[in-house]
C-alpha cells in the first residue's frame, strides 16, 4: 500500500489520517440517515445528509450552507445558529435546555419557531425537519 501524501510504500500499516475515520459510514448509518431541510432566506433549499448525534448546526456548516455563523462552534453561548422550526415540527422536537431558552431572549426576531440549531442533535425521527435560515444572525 503507498501513502497517497508521502508517496512511499507502507506495508499493511492501516493509514491513520484524522480525516479517514470521520468519513467511514456504516452501509447502515448510510441507509437510515435522516434528511434535513434546511431553506434559506432567498428561498433556496438544501436536503442535506444528517448523520445521527450531528447537530442541525453542524450539518450546515460541514456543507457550507450560508446563514448559520455557529460563532462559539456550538457551546451555546452566541446564538449565531439561530433557525425558524418549520411549523409542523415545532412539536416533534425536544423541548429547549434552559440556557437555549435564555440565549434565545437576545436574539432580534426570534419567536416560538426559533431554536439554537446547534442545540438540536439529529436523531432517526428527525428525517424530514425543515427548518429555516434567518437573514442574518445579527
Ligand atoms: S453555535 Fe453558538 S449558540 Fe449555537
């Protein structure tokens, strides 16, 4: 086998680039992976892949979707991913954190659609969750 960075020959030493394993998939992660929705201010929607344990957050931002910040990276602490929860799945959620709850009071347009996207972690009956980028974040 050779390293395809190096070039040189590595035996059958199992390459160990950090990048590698995050990509691995199951053929059954791959067949039950949700679907998020996520439709932009223009208009534009993106069905994206959502990995089970990912958050609606970093979805977004692993595909370069415009919209979401995530400026502290997902610690609940800038309410830069704030998103609109389609209306026919603001019951299907888990209910918000405390913390998510008060983050939410100084974001400008928030409303009982809103969620910290960073906040809501993809599990199986999420598939379908259409959610709704904001303008901006500020
Ligand atoms: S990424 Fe900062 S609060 Fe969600």
């Amino acid at each position: 086998m050779v390293d395809p960075l190096t070039g040189r020959s590595v035996g059958n030493v199992m390459l160990a680039h950090p990048w590698a394993f995050e990509t691995i998939r199951t053929q059954h992660e791959i067949q039950t992976m949700p679907a998020i929705h996520y439709i932009l201010h223009d208009g534009t929607e993106h069905a994206l892949d959502a990995p089970l344990g990912d958050s609606v957050m970093i979805i977004a931002k692993d595909n370069d979707l415009q919209g979401i910040l995530a400026e502290c990276g997902g610690a609940c602490s800038c309410a830069t991913c704030h998103v609109h929860i389609d209306p026919s799945w603001i019951d299907r959620l888990p209910p918000k954190e405390d913390l998510e709850e008060e983050m939410l009071e100084f974001v400008e347009g928030a409303d009982e659609t809103s969620r910290l996207s960073c906040q809501l972690k993809i599990t199986e009956d999420m598939d379908g969750l259409i959610v709704h980028v904001p303008e901006n974040q500020y």
